[in-house]
C-alpha cells in the first residue's frame, strides 16, 4: 500500500479510537463503478454500537453501508486503492488531505476544520420531537454534519416535526395507546424523511415508556428511494421499520393501525384514504398534496362552455365558505360518512386564503 495511503488509514483509524473523527470523504473517482462519485463515511450510533457508515454516492442514487471500527479503515484503505483520487479526513484534531497522483501521492495536514457533532445518539433533551442530530437526517440531506437542519430543507423540518406532534397526539388520545404492536403504514414515502422521524420518534423515544413496539411501513413507487431507505433502516438498525416499492392502490392494508400520507401526489392521497378506510384503521392523518386530476377535469369542462383562460383559472380553485380546497372538503366529508372524527387543521392555502378575505373585508369597511 502506498505510504500516505497507509498513513491517512492509521490516522482514521485512531481518530476512531480516540473519538475524534468527524468525517471522511473520497472523491474524484477514476475507478470502475459507474456513475459513482464520492463516498462519504460518518460515524452512526446502531443498536449494535458504533459503526462507520460509508454513504456512496452515484449520479441518481445513493448506496449504504455500515463496517465495525475494526473493519471500516481496511475499506477506506482498499477505496483508496481502487479509483479515489482524493481523501480528506476531518478530525477533531486536525484535516488531513491526500492527492493520489499518476506517479505518487501527497500528503498535507492542516488545522481542524469542522467541528464534531455534539452526539451520534439520540438526545432526548431536544425542544423538537426529532432530533436535529439523528443520523438519518444527515443521511437523507435534510442536516448537515454538525446537526444543523439546512437552510433549504428548514420547510421540510418544520413539516415532519408538526406531523409527527399531531400524529403522537392523536395516539395518545386514541385506545390504540394501550396496543402492544403499533403497524402503522406511510403511503408514498418518497424520500422517507417523515417514515424515518416517526419510526424514531415512536419506536424508539417513546416506545420504551409507552411499552409497545411499533412496526412501520413505507409505501413508494420509485425502487431507488425505496433502496436507500432500506439501507439507512438497516444501517441504523430500525428492525421495525422497511420501505416497499408498489402502488398505493395495491397494497394489502389489512390490519393497520394507523395509516400516514404526506404529499402523496394528486389522486394518491385519495388512494391512501380509500386503503385506510377499508382496512378500518384506528388513524389516518393526510396532508395532499396537488389536485392534478381535478384542475384538469375544471379546466376541460371550462374550455368545452368557452370560458376565457383567465377566469377559468380563477374558478378551478375556487374555496368553499370554509376557504377549503374543493378536494378537501369532500375528503373530509367522505371520512365523516364512514364513521371517522375529524380533526382538520387548516392547510398553509386555507390559512392564506382567511388572510386574503380578512384583508379584504378592512377594506370595505
Ligand atoms: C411529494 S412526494 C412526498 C414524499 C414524502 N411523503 C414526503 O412528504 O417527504 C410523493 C411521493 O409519493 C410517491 N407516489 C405518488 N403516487 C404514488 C402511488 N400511487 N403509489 C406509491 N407511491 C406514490 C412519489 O413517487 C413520491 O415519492
């Protein structure tokens, strides 16, 4: 093995040892793996201990896998053998960087340049429901490496901590709290960023008082999401929670308890709240997302009367005395009809619309 190679591998290893590696990544790859472009290792608090996790990213996805501490600097060694050209290990005693040249390679140690996260484990203290600093936040873009919730994803953040506060709620106001086994089902999981933060927040922060176990489910249509998803679960050792590819609407749902949706697209939603109801889950919480196949069919019947663009526009959206969306009235009244209490907290477009007619009733006055 080439000496600084060698060098930057001991180096991880005993930041390893001595608790001091924030992180490492491998670039600038001129291997054989197609489409991969870097791999990024972390460390991960499993139920198994510590691991380092190696994240791989490729053009259009992403490939997770954890190693024990004694194995993890073997791999980053053979990585470096084997197409990487670049390593940079962040320590929290100081960076070291390798350039890996045709001929030889360099190395350069530098002052510490990141800060290492204030824990890998769950911090029950946390104002938030989530933890900022869990890893899959990390893993799944949503946090960066110090914990801290990317200014970009800050909506996203504030979307699955409200859901998971609602959703905790309603279990603690349903006679399902006292259930042993939670199976509780998220139709169109996507990324996973919701599936992830209520698996934790309710199989693992509360799981342990409230004495049950809770066995999740992640729907979704696109295989890659579903692959990683497994991955991260697996590599954190989330035992109760897997994701599945598949359509909505092809889903066997019998026997679940409670049933989640988060911006399942267009007619998904109603897929979603179908299942839920003929499999007499105890809860639903649904927050739509667009209403493709209802713009469409106004828009249609607009354009058959001769109606202009613009007003057609204005009508297809149009709110009832509620300012409800059209789509979640007759949601809301379906879910009535088949027995189910609703609790309805008003959408960010209702909450505009209030605004809107408030403003405009000071003007007439
Ligand atoms: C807008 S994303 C929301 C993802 C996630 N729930 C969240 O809020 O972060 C909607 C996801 O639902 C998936 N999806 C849409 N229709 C679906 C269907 N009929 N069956 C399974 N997945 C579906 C899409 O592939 C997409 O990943």
């Amino acid at each position: 093995m080439d000496e600084n190679i060698e060098k930057l591998v001991t180096a991880a290893q005993n930041s390893l040892a001595d608790s001091t590696f924030i992180k490492l990544v491998l670039s600038n790859y001129k291997g054989r793996e197609h489409g991969l472009q870097k791999i990024i290792a972390r460390v991960v608090e499993t139920k198994h201990g510590p691991r380092l996790m190696f994240q791989s990213r490729f053009d259009t996805r992403d490939i997770v896998k954890n190693f024990a501490f004694e194995d993890g600097p073997a791999e980053i060694g053979q990585r470096l053998g084997s197409g990487f050209r670049n390593a940079h290990l962040f320590t929290a005693g100081g960076d070291l960087q390798l350039t890996i040249g045709k001929r030889n390679s360099r190395l350069v140690m530098g002052k510490a340049s990141a800060r290492k996260p204030a824990s890998t484990s769950h911090d029950r203290q946390k104002k938030t429901l989530i933890d900022p600093n869990a890893f899959y936040l990390k893993a799944l873009g949503i946090a960066n490496d110090k914990g801290e919730i990317k200014p970009s994803q800050q909506d996203k953040w504030r979307q699955i901590n409200k859901f998971v506060e609602i959703l905790a709620g309603l279990i603690d106001a349903s006679p399902i709290k006292e259930k042993q086994e939670l199976r509780i089902v998220d139709m169109g999981s996507g990324k996973g960023y919701l599936t992830f933060a209520a698996y934790d927040h309710l199989a693992n922060m509360r799981a342990a008082a409230a004495k049950r176990t809770v066995q999740m489910t992640g729907i979704e249509q696109r295989p890659e999401l579903v692959d990683l998803c497994n991955e991260i679960a697996a590599a954190v050792g989330f035992e109760g929670l897997k994701f599945m590819q598949g359509q909505i609407a092809d889903l066997d749902a019998a026997g679940i308890d409670i049933l989640i949706a988060l911006h399942a697209c267009d007619t998904a939603t109603d897929d979603a709240l179908y299942k839920g109801i003929t499999a007499n889950a105890s809860i639903i919480v649904a927050a739509p997302c667009c209403h493709k196949q209802v713009r469409r069919q106004a828009e249609a019947a607009r354009n058959t009367r001769g109606h202009s663009k613009t007003r057609h526009n204005a009508r297809t959206h149009r709110r009832d005395d509620n300012g409800r969306h059209p789509c979640a009235a007759a949601r809301t009244r379906g879910l009535f009809h088949k027995g189910f209490r609703i609790c309805a907290d008003r959408t960010h477009a209702e909450k505009q619309y209030d605004n809107r007619r408030k403003a405009h009733n000071r003007k007439e006055f």
